[in-house]
C-alpha cells in the first residue's frame, strides 16, 4: 500500500487533539485528524447526548479558546467563588473571582458541548470520523475505517487519543491506579447555585458540585464498589446518599440525571525520545479530576505544540521534539504532582492528616495572598508558579 505524505497527522479527534487541528490553523502545514468515533458519537451533532461529564475550564483555557474560535457558542457558567471543605473535620477555605482580580475563577462546560464547539469552528485540517489509528511504526501510520485502509507517512505524527493505545508505545506509561472511581451526573438542588463550585474532600476521594445553567455538574469520586452501587441505586435513594456524603450547605439535592463512572488512575509518558511522534492531552498524562486540570493542561500541551510547528521548517526532527518535550515538562510535572498530592493528603481519615488539612484549610482562609497563588496555580499552571 502507498502511502500519503502529510505534514502532521493528528491520531484523536477528543477536544485535545481537536483543538490542537485549530491552533495549527494557519502554519502552512498540511494536517490531517483521524478519530475512531463517527462524526455523530463524536459531537458533531448536536443534542446528541454522548459524554456529559463536567469539564472545569480555567481562565486561561477561555483565553486559547476565543483565540480558536471555539468560545463563543460554547454554553458555560462562570465559577466566581470556590468553597473547599473536608468531611468529618474542621477548616474551609472560600476562594473568590476578585481576590484574583477576573471576573470568573473560570467556567463550567459539558465535555460533549466542548467536543461540538471544537469540531463546528472554522478547520481547514482534513477531519476523518469512523477512523481509528491501528499501527505505526516510527514511519508509516495506518488508519482503518469504514472506506478501508490508509497508510500515511507524516512528519509528525501526534498521539492525542487519551489514554487508550498510549500503553503499545515504545517506552511503557508509568501507572498508578487510584482504586477510586468518579461518579458524574447532572443534580440540582434546592438552592441556587449563585456561580458558587464546592470542593468536600471525603476519606474516600473528593466530591465536586460544579455550577452548569441551572444544575450542578456532579464529580463524587469513591471506592469502585461503591461507584457502582451509587450508579445503580434509584434516584431517591441516590439522592438521599449524596445529601448524607455532602451535608446540608445547599438543602436538599432534588434532582438527578443519568449517572456514569470512570475509574481513576494517573497515567503518563516518561522519557519519550522517538521522533516524528508526540503525545498530548490524556494520551501524554492522564489525572485524577480533582481540581480539574486534565483538558486546561491538555490544551496548554496543543497550544505550545501549535506554537512550536509555526516557527519550525523541521517538524518532527529529534530537535524539534525535544524541543517541544522540555517546553512542556515543568507545567506537566507540575500538573502531575499537584493532582497526585491533593489525592494523597486527602484521600485518607488518619486524624493527624485531618488535623493539618483543617489547620491548612483555616491558614489558607485567613490568607488573602495564598487564596490567590493557588487560583493563579489552578488558572495558569505552572507559569503561576514563583
Ligand atoms: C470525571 C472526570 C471529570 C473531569 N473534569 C475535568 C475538569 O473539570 N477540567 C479539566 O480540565 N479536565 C477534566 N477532566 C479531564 C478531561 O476530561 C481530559 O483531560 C480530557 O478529556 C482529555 O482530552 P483528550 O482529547 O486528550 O482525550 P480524550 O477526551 O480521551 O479523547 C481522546 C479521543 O481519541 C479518540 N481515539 C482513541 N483511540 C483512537 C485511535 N486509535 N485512533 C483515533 N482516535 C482514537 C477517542 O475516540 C477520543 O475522541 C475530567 C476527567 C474525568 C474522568
């Protein structure tokens, strides 16, 4: 089989590698995406229900995505105030829009409704549904879908299919399973949600209630038995069992919509040296939800990458990709450790840990500057570090 020389062929059409098609808008390069879904399971279609899971997007992340052209249609609700707590222990902690000076902390969007309003702006990439990468060998990557097989050989070929093939590379993903699982589902409570998101760490992993249009995008991370039991219960009971691991800040949770579970572990390439070949987003390093960072440093991975092939006449060449592996590291591994470590300090009920979390928790309340570092941190990653 011939194979069709190309610029850059983007294997993942997930909003990572979407959005990575759209900042290379513009370099001169030839770009073709491959993803496995159909257009319609894919998003391209709207009202079609697909993945629902909440996804936090920060400030910085509206800023890359205006410059796309993906913002504007995307329904969102801005986040002005954060209050973390922890179950079964003293401290809380409100974070707030104008300690940080903007006028959001940052915005709640449908994973599904960002994966449209990727794939609906302006693309001259060629964008191949039903397409699924199968093989590559260092050189050729072959592509299968419904009209056959196609081989091609580009000069860059860039991973951004999260995390399911990433493990058949040449260097093995380190991998650290969480024994946890995330329960998402659209609630609505009593109360309204007045742009407030809520962070209550639990022994058994963390619960997010993030504002979206007139409900809470749910994040309740648990044990895996647990999960499930929680995504079978009927709703009432459900409902009940929320209200119980939450408590009563908001009154009664009323309502809920399908529910769904992912199982958590932290994932990441260590050490890749190949060139012609790149991962980013999830297929790069794959987070546990807390805070919400995975897709904002995901995008951060397209944003840098886009950068970087502008200005380069050696795409793909062992400098280009070293080049674009060292632009990345601090802000991955800055990514990677401060997810890994709120899990550890807070996933647990030993009585020594609550007691630091609460003093933590009050010191942090009490410091106006603090408040603001970690919003900067969770806004701009590792850029906002000192
Ligand atoms: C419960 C939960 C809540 C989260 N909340 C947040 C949040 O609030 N904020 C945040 O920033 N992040 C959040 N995340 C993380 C975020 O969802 C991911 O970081 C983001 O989806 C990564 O996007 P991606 O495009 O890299 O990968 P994916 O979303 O996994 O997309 C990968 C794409 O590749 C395609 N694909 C797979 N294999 C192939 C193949 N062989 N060939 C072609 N295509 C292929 C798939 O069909 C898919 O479309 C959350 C994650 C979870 C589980």
């Amino acid at each position: 089989m011939d194979s069709e020389a190309v610029d850059i062929l983007i294997a993942g059409g997930g909003p990572v590698g979407a959005a990575l098609a759209l900042a290379l808008e513009g370099s001169g390069h030839s770009v073709v995406l491959a993803e496995a879904r159909s257009a319609e399971s894919g998003g391209a279609r709207s009202g079609d229900s697909g993945d629902a899971r909440p996804i936090a997007l920060s400030y910085a992340s509206r800023l890359i995505l205006e410059r796309l052209h993906a913002w504007s249609g995307l329904p969102v609700t801005p986040i002005e105030t954060i209050h973390v707590s922890q179950q079964g222990g003293f401290g809380r902690t409100l974070i707030c829009a104008a300690d940080c000076g903007l006028p959001a902390l940052g915005y709640v969007a449908s994973y599904n409704e960002l994966q449209q309003c990727l794939l609906a702006a302006p693309c001259s990439a060629r964008r191949l549904f039903g397409a699924r990468l199968t093989g590559f060998d260092g050189t050729t990557a072959t592509v299968r879908s419904q009209d056959g097989e196609f081989a091609f050989a580009p000069r860059l070929t860039v991973f951004a299919d999260g995390a399911r093939i990433a493990d058949d590379r040449a260097t093995p993903a380190y991998r650290k399973d969480y024994r946890q699982s995330a329960v998402v589902a659209w609630v609505k409570t009593a109360q309204a949600h007045r742009g407030r998101a809520w962070e209550r760490f639990t022994p058994e992993g963390p619960l997010a209630l993030l504002p979206h249009a007139a409900h809470y995008g749910l994040v309740w991370t648990t044990i895996p038995d647990r999960a499930a039991r929680l995504c079978a219960l009927d709703t009432p009971a459900f409902l009940a069992e929320l209200h119980a691991a939450f408590g009563d800040r908001l009154g009664a949770f009323i309502e809920a919509g399908e529910r769904t579970s992912f199982p958590l572990a932290l994932r990441y390439q260590r050490d890749e040296t190949r060139p012609r070949c790149l991962s980013v987003g999830n297929a790069a390093q794959t987070l546990h939800p807390v805070a919400g960072q995975g897709f904002n440093l995901g995008l951060r991975d397209a944003w840098e990458l886009a950068r970087l092939a502008r200005e380069t006449r050696e795409l793909g060449s062992e400098d280009f990709c070293a080049r674009y592996r060292r632009a990345r590291a601090l802000d991955r591994r800055a990514g990677i450790r401060f997810t890994d470590s709120l899990v550890g300090l807070f996933s647990n009920s030993n009585p020594l840990l609550r007691f630091g979390r609460g003093a933590g928790l009050l010191t942090l309340d009490l410091l106006p500057f603090a408040r603001r570092f970690v919003a900067r941190r969770m806004i701009y990653g590792a850029r906002a570090l000192p």
